[in-house]
C-alpha cells in the first residue's frame, strides 16, 4: 500500500484535502418527511425500518454514486430517515479538491432531484410551470413521497430512473426562469463532522444505525422527547426534555464532587471521595432523585451507575435545546422510560463547544437551587 493510502486520522486545524473520516448529514429543512416512511412492525421501535420513497431512493444512489467521481473517496455507510441522510465517507488518498467540494457536487446534485420532485408535485408549481413540465413527457404527475414509498423493487427503480432523467433535462425543458422557481428541496449545505480518532467511527455508525428505533421511540412516547420551554423553578427558567414529574419528587439530592475531595484522592486518600460517591448512589437507591449537571469524570462515574441501576435523576446542561433535540445514547433510552429530566437554563448556541469553568459553577449552583427549592414545596 502507497504511503499516501495509509489509514490516517484527519487532524484537527489541518486542510480537509487529506485522508480522514467525515460524517455528512444532509437535510430538508423545513423536515418534511420527502425522503421516506417509518414503518414500525408489531408497534416494536427495535424492528423500526424506513421505506424509501422515491425521492429517498434516488438520494441514496446519487451519494453511492460519489465514488464514480471522486475514486479516492468510499461511502463507508449510510442511514436513510424521512427527512434527513447520514452518511460516513471515507478519504482513502490525498484530494485535489477537498472533502467540502465532493460535499458540494453531492449537495449540487441533491438540489437537482429535489427540483424534479417539485416539478411533479402539482400543488407546489405554478400552472404555467407545470403546463411546460408535463409538455416534455417529464416524470409521473403522482406526487413522491405521499403514496409511493410502498412500490415494489421494480417500480421503485422504474421511478427512480425517471425522476433522475427528469432531473437530467429538466432545466433545458423548462428554462432557465422556470427552473430556478422550483423549489430545490435541500436549501441547506450538508453539514460536515470530520471524525478526529478511532472511536469515533464504531461510536457514529452505532448512532446512524440507530436512528430509525429512535425516532419510532419519540414517535410513541412523544412528551418524553419534546421540547418543553419556560419551565419555572424557583423563579428561574428553565428549556427541558423528559420527564417533568421528576421535579415532584418526595425526595432529591445533589451529586456535586468537590475539589476537595478529588485533590485528596490525588494524594492517596480514596476514602472520601469513593465514600462519597456511594452515598450518591444509596440516596438514589432510598428514593432520592439526583440533580446535577454531571461534569466531573466522578460525577459521570455516579450517573453511570444512575443509569446501570435504572434510577431516576434530573441532568442539567450548559447548552439549550433545538427544536428537534434528541438526547444522547447514554440517556436517550432512560429518557424514554422517564427516569430522566434533561434542562437547561440556556438557549441552544450551535457556536458553543467547550463548557466554561463560570458555567460550571453557575449549573452546580442552580442543582443546588433545585434541591433547595424542593424542599421548600
């Protein structure tokens, strides 16, 4: 194998021309579900599959088609959901281009479809447009995505070829003018995560795979996984996902690790900060509902064993919620049983990466907050 083919880690701050890991997630932005059907077989969220529609269909082969282009580049995986695509690529040599041009044909190509989708949705094209449209024989006048997703193979890939040779032609047929009032579907530029070392691979197409019984999960249990705004606690406010009732709990209690008791440790004194830690736990395990921001490598430890043990605790973070905000692996599934109340009293900041040492002291300060206002009830 060449040198430049080696296996590499893209490095952070360097040019995204190099070989490395991406995940790309391209998505309609208004999230209308063009793209496929969730079907859930026995109302089991484990069994949760996505019927491709046609436009979802032709998607797919337009990203498995990015190789033809760019050999250097290989789709590693992909997931299809309603409104949305994921997708791992691959840069197994050093580009001419970088990963944001491949990135942008696709986009480019994507936006092609979503124009031919429109141009055979009559209730989204003025008359005019589609009176050309349907003069040039274009693609069937059914609308993609309300009805065809349960076609057989054959007439799946029928379909499909036809809207990629509407898409092919379509702007010749109708002009320059006309085409450019069709709606591209994909307004967005796809989003790109270059992946920075080796976990990050199994871990991205665990949550890619995943995302179909997610979303039958939030579908079935739609209070535990919607946004609630303005929830007032103690006169501050609060965004949350979960389960609300935690906060009427008989019980609650703060896991807070204090320096203290960690520099100790880092002396050779154990005692305190493992004594304290299980004293989290057996006031979880008498009834107690733990509040905490969790940020500590100690305070996660506690939080594992919350979640191991399936006991109910409040998280609080620095970061808000966006509108279609789904909780991470480790909490997504306590969450949907309710033993989880995720809050903050931020709104969503998409610049934010890094918690602050002022935030962390702010969020320890509002669990306190909490426990203290509870006990107040």
């Amino acid at each position: 194998m060449a040198e430049q083919e080696k296996w590499k880690w893209q490095e952070p701050g360097t040019t995204w021309k190099g070989v490395g890991l991406y995940h790309v997630t391209l998505t309609i932005p208004d999230r209308r579900p063009l793209l496929g059907r969730l079907e859930v077989p026995g109302n089991n969220p484990d069994k949760a599959v996505v019927r491709r529609s046609v436009l979802g269909n032709a998607l797919v082969e337009s990203l498995l088609g990015i190789p033809h282009y760019h050999p250097e580049v290989q789709v590693l995986h992909f997931c299809l959901m309603p409104d949305h695509l994921h997708a791992v690529l691959y840069v197994r040599r050093t580009m001419t281009t970088g990963i944001r041009g491949v990135v942008r044909g696709f986009w480019q190509g994507a936006k092609k479809l979503g124009r031919a989708w429109s141009a055979a949705s009559s209730s989204f094209v003025p008359n005019y447009i589609r009176g050309k449209y349907q003069e040039g024989q274009g693609y069937s006048q059914e609308k993609p995505g309300n009805g065809q997703e349960g076609l057989g193979d054959n007439s799946l890939r029928e379909e499909t070829t036809r809207l990629e040779t509407s898409a092919a032609s379509l702007r010749e047929r109708l002009g320059g003018e006309s085409y450019c009032q069709l709606s591209p579907v994909f307004t967005e530029m796809p989003f790109i995560r270059p992946m920075g070392h080796n976990t990050q691979l199994p871990n991205t197409i665990r949550y890619i795979d995943m995302n179909p019984q997610r979303l039958a999960t939030k579908r079935q249990k739609p209070g535990f996984f919607c946004v609630q705004r303005n929830i007032v606690i103690g006169g501050r406010s609060y965004d949350g996902v979960g389960n609300t009732m935690l906060l009427m709990a008989e019980k609650m209690a703060v896991v807070h690790v204090r320096s203290a008791l960690v520099k100790a440790a880092e002396r050779g004194d154990v005692e305190a900060l493992r004594n304290y830690k299980n004293s989290c736990v057996l006031a979880a395990r008498k009834g107690a509902v733990m509040v905490s921001p969790f940020i500590s490598p100690h305070e996660k430890q506690v939080m594992q064993v919350l979640l191991d043990e399936q006991w109910p605790f409040i998280c609080l973070t620095d970061n808000g919620f966006r509108d279609y905000y789904k909780p991470s692996d480790a909490l997504f599934d306590a969450c949907a049983a309710g033993r989880v109340l995720i809050l903050s009293p931020w709104q969503y900041d998409a610049n934010k990466r890094h918690i602050s040492r002022a935030d962390c002291q702010a969020l320890n300060n509002m669990a306190e907050e909490i426990a203290q206002y509870h006990l107040t009830l």
